[in-house]
C-alpha cells in the first residue's frame, strides 16, 4: 500500500467527486481572544471535552495574557445550531495550552495548563469544576515555558506518564536562539510523581504525541521542534522509553530531519494499521507515511503531486509561505476518507510569511491524493489561526470546528454538509487508564478498515477526549474491534451505522 501511494502522480486541480463540496456555517462564539507579547506567538491551544456527563463536548480556552476561559456547550439538542456559554474558569494567566486528560482515574476528565510560568494539573469535578490537585500528586513545576503535551500509561502504572514540551529558556543569557529548554518526564512513583526527568537535548519543542509506532505495546515519544531557535544540530525527536529513555538515531531507522515544527497529527491514512503522520510547519506541511517494511521507525515523505504540502495562501492575495500550526485528520463528508485540516497565521509580523493566510481544508479523493477546498467550505479566515477543534459538537455526526486566533475572536464553524454514514466510539475501560490511552480502534466496512491509535498529545498545544469519529460512506453496517495496548485484540462484533456507541474493555457495547 506505501508503495502505491508514494508511485502517485496526480493533479490536485479538476476534480470531480461524488456529492457536494462540504460546507460550513459561522456561528455565534462567547467573546475570546489570545494574546500576549513574544511568549504567546506560539501556544493558543483548544481542549475538547464532556466535562459535565452530558454527551456534549465542552471547550477550555487558552488566553495568554488574558484568562484562559471554559465554554459550556448549551447546544439545545442533537443537530441543533450550536449554542456555547462562558462560565466561571479560574482565573489562569500565562496559558499557552491546555489537554483533558482523567489523571486519577475516577471517570471525570481533568486538566493538563500549560503555561509561560508553572503549569498545573486540575482535578475535574463531573460538573465543569476545576480545582488544583494540589499536593495529593506530588506533582511540581518549575517557571517554564511550556508549549507541547502528551500522556501515556506504562504497563502496571496507576498515574500517567507526563511529558510536557518546553520552548525556549526566558533565563539563558545568551539567548534565544540556541537556548532551547528539555523536556520534562514525569513518570509516577506509586501514587505520586517524583522530580522531573530532563530529556536532553531539547530543540525547542512545540508539539509532542506518545504513539505505538511499531504496534508493539509500548508508546514512543515523538516530539517536533522549532528549527527557528535552535538553528543548527537540532533536529525531530523520538524518544524510546524504556526504563532509561534514549533517542533514536539514524542508526536506528529514525531519519535526521529538520523544520519549523509546530505541531504532529497521526492517524494510519493508507490502511496498513500503522499512524501516519502531518507534521505543521513555516514554509510548508510535511506528510510522512510510515514504512512498516523498514527495520526502524522511517517515515517517508508523500510526494509533493499528493496536494498536501500547503505551502502558500489560496486566498487573500498574500502570495508569501505560509505557517502552519494545529493539524487534524478528519472524515468531513463521512465518505471514508480521511481529510485534512491545518490552522494557518503568521507568528506575529514575520515578514518573509503571508499575513492573510487562510485556515485550510484539504479534502481527500479516491485515489489518495487531495486538493483544497477551504474557501468553498467558508473556512478561509485570514485571522492568525493557532489552536483548533474539529469534532462533532451537536452529535448530528459531522465534524464541526472551533479555532483560536492570535490577536483576534476566537471563531466557530459548523458543519451543515451533506454527508453520508457515519458511528462514533467511545471507550470506557476499566481501571486506571479509564478512555483507553494506547489502544487501536479497528472499524471494518466494505472489505475496508479503519484504524485508530487513541492518543493524547499533538495538535498544537491542545487536543481533545471523546467519541471517535469515523466516516463509512453509503455503508449500512460496521464491524468493530479494539486492539489493547498490549496489543491482545476483542472480538469484532457488528454495528449499524448512524448512532454513538460505549464499548469496554471486552470490546462489547455498554449500556
């Protein structure tokens, strides 16, 4: 299958496809924007999550230097207009971004903050109430600036492994650049966390995702880098964690490789069973497919004729290279094919970078390659984009999104395409790890499936816990499996489309 789809050579212009192209609405948003001085170029993240029990996926905004703000979703029913309220958050300054994660288990999500400052871990109350955990973690952090997040649970672990990414260090004297900060791991100790581990060297991170790469039971990390700051001798990172975390190298598939990083969505997009990566970047977008055949972790780049680099503005009339920033995989007509979003604004007043840089929406054919629709689909601000959320936000089963702006309101869009079939997969597992970090979500339609690393982490300093969404075309039946993340797998068992379902641990539908 890489094979075929790195042999491509297609126009990404004149496309006929099989229904309508997607179409989205603006609607009405509590005011907010992100702000800030040079701490807050980068950050601005989104956090999708149900944090009242209600099937509804709630927002957590990050603000900068204003307060970081939650937005109850107060849509009145399924596939009505959607419909978001500002209620009562903090307050929390210095936010770059923020991740819903359950850290202690009990089936409430809680909340990772990052921060220019101490980050802090909140314990969710079911009810949209955040408090400090305090010192029942053990958990502290030091006057960082932290821009990337991702979590995992290691074999036997009660708490998560934590790693947050950080950017530049504020107190190098001869900085910034070539002042790049580590990365900081925090593995549980028992029922608490000990001091941080350093993984050094740092490049710079802004976004990072535990993922099982090889399906061999354990999540790597992956971490992208800004090549801005650390100019030379930096370079993309894949830490093995093993008792003693150590890099990948060259030696040992991982290829050296640069850019302006931003931010890592994955997902496996040629069926092989194994996540592909997306990878944000100044200048262009970089779509890496991973090579299973290799003996290693080697990505290798998908040619440019696939129409996924998005590299300048196809709108605005800025024909200068854009900046890319949050990026998500996600099936916007429900036809099976994974589409690609990717918010785009310039970090403040670069000048060799288009200003009017529209968000885009690059929509997947047949045949695997894609070509841009964001204009059509009336998602082309040329407001400086940063952190987004595409989910369905009325569970109607189309893809909605929100995107947080640098410098202007954050905007809302939601999706009144034509679409076809659809399912929605919740995991509800018991034990620590509660939504089933580190399983594979397999879906089978059509002699077709689909496959879904469950993560948390990427994006560009926000991310979202919820329902898995995937699109099945004119499909009218499903067959669904979980593969643990030991890799033992449940029995498939079969679903009709249209509808949201729970399953456990034993791969069966919950009541």
């Amino acid at each position: 299958m890489l094979d075929k789809v790195l042999s491509l050579v297609v126009l990404t212009t004149g496309t006929a496809i099989a229904q309508d192209l997607p179409k989205f609405e603006g609607r009405t948003l509590p005011n907010h924007i992100y702000a800030g001085g040079w701490e807050h170029f980068v950050g601005g993240g989104v956090a999708g999550l149900d944090c009242n029990g209600d099937a509804l996926l709630d927002v957590v905004l990050a603000g900068g230097e204003n307060p970081a703000q939650l937005l109850i979703n107060t849509t009145e029913k399924t596939g009505s207009i959607l419909k978001f309220e500002l209620t009562e958050f903090g307050p929390y300054l210095g936010v770059t971004g923020t991740y819903p994660i359950d850290i202690d288990g009990d089936g409430h999500l809680d909340l990772a903050i990052l921060r220019a400052g101490a980050d802090v871990l909140l314990k969710g109350d079911g009810q949209c109430g955040f408090e400090p955990f305090g010192d029942s973690l053990g958990f502290t952090s030091g006057d960082q600036w932290t821009t990337g997040f991702s979590a995992t649970w290691e074999a036997g672990q009660e708490l998560p492994t934590l790693a947050f990414g950080t950017y530049v260090d504020r107190s190098h004297p001869d900085g910034p650049f070539e002042a790049c900060d580590d990365t900081l791991l925090y593995r549980p100790e028992g029922a608490r966390y000990g001091e941080a581990e350093r993984l050094s060297p740092g490049y710079c991170a802004l976004s990072m995702l535990f993922t099982d790469w090889s399906r061999s039971g354990r999540q790597d990390l992956r971490i992208s880098n800004d090549r801005h700051y650390y100019v030379r001798g930096g370079q993309e990172q894949l830490w093995a964690m093993e008792s003693e975390p150590w890099l990948y190298t060259e030696a040992d598939g991982w290829a050296d490789y640069q850019l302006w990083g931003m931010g890592i969505a994955s997902r496996d997009m040629n069926g092989d069973g194994y996540s592909d990566v997306y990878l944000t970047s100044m200048g262009d977008q970089k779509f890496q497919f991973f090579d299973p055949k290799a003996d290693g972790p080697r990505y290798v780049n998908a040619p440019f004729e696939l129409g996924t680099s998005a590299h300048r503005p196809y709108a605005g009339g800025d024909g200068r290279p854009s900046t890319g920033w949050h990026a998500a995989f996600g099936d916007i007509q429900n036809d099976g094919l994974d589409d690609i979003y990717v918010a785009k604004g310039n970090v403040d007043q670069m000048p060799d970078a288009a200003v009017d840089d529209p968000n885009n929406l690059l929509l997947q054919r047949a045949d695997g390659s894609f070509f841009e629709v964001g204009n059509e689909a009336g998602l082309a601000s040329l407001h400086r984009g940063r952190g987004s959320l595409l989910a369905d936000l009325n569970n109607d089963g189309r893809l909605d999104l929100l995107v947080l702006n640098r410098r202007a309101p954050a905007e809302l869009f939601e999706n009144t395409s034509e679409t076809d079939a659809w399912i929605a997969v919740d995991l509800q597992m018991t034990g620590a790890n509660r939504n089933g970090i580190g399983t594979f979500i397999e879906v089978q339609s059509a002699g077709r499936v689909q496959t879904r690393e469950v993560t948390i982490g990427g994006g560009h300093a926000g991310g979202h816990l919820g329902a898995h969404h995937f699109g099945l075309g004119k499909n009218k039946t499903a067959r669904i499996r979980i593969v643990r993340p030991d890799q033992s797998a449940s029995d498939w068992i079969d679903v009709t489309v249209n509808q949201r379902i729970t399953l456990g641990d034993d791969g069966r539908i919950q009541d």
